[in-house]
C-alpha cells in the first residue's frame, strides 16, 4: 500500500494531458508527468544534447527545472479546486552530473498551509543513484485561472 492517495481518474488523466501536450517548456526540455498522488509526483526528464552545457553533461537548469515540475505537480494535487501554485523559493543540491540516460524527479510535500507549502524532491538516474535534492516553496493562489481539478463524482 502507498503512503499517498490515489487521485479521482478524471483529474490524474486530465493533469497529465496538460502537462505532457499543452506545457511549452516541458516539451522543450522533453519532461514527462509520469505518474502522482495527492502529495506526491514523478518526472522525467531524458538526456539530449539540447539540455546539455558546453563540456557535455546536462545543464544545471535543465535539472533544477525537473525538480521544481515534479515538486509543484506534487503540491497541486492538494489544493483546492480554483488554486494554483507558484514557486516562491527553491533550492538545489547537486550531487552528480548527468551525463546519459534518464533522470527522474520525485518530490513529495514536506508541508501544506492555507498560503504557503513546502515540497521536497530527490532527482535520481536510471541506478537510484542521487543526481540532486532540492527544496522548494510554493504560494497558494486563489484565481479563476486554475487548472482542471477532480470531479468528485469519479
């Protein structure tokens, strides 16, 4: 059993088509929403030459930039229908270059207020092995711009 709620069908699916299609930057960065939780959600980010730096391994931002998706991805499945997140503050840590293969962000929330949330997330290679942690936080937004949220009735 996981630690994490399962989402309404309705909503994982509908998130997941937004931001795997209709996200700019994600597609730019080849970035995929693989699978969340309320709480809880995975990124892939693959190695292309397009996110790398001049020496060859991926560019430091190409990372942060899977970090703060997976962790802002985690933190929209808790909020409320006509909110949005926004980061306000994020860190990075890296540990390893990322040099090959696949990379995955896993972020989890650390915390949830009315206002602000704490997001916490290890990006990992395709071994497990620790690429970066970050630490980031986010401001709820109240707006009637807010993306799909679940239909209770599924």
């Amino acid at each position: 059993m996981s630690e994490y709620e399962d989402l309404p069908t309705s909503y994982k699916t509908a998130m997941m088509e937004v931001t795997n299609t209709q996200a700019p930057f994600w597609q730019l960065l080849g970035m995929e929403l693989i699978d969340f939780k309320k709480g809880w959600a995975k990124v892939r980010l693959p190695f292309d030459g397009k996110i790398t730096n001049p020496t060859g391994i991926a560019h430091g931002g190409s990372i942060f930039s899977a970090a703060d998706a997976a962790a802002a991805m985690a933190t929209m499945s808790t909020v409320e229908k006509g909110e949005l997140v926004t980061t306000i503050e994020m860190k990075i840590n890296y540990v390893k270059p990322f040099i090959g293969g696949v990379v995955f962000a896993e972020a989890r929330v650390a915390h949830k207020g009315s206002n602000i949330a704490l997001g916490d997330v290890d990006v990992l290679n395709e071994k497990g092995e620790l690429i970066a942690k970050g630490q980031a936080t986010y401001m709820i937004l109240k707006t009637e711009k807010a993306m799909p949220k679940p239909d209770t009735n599924s």
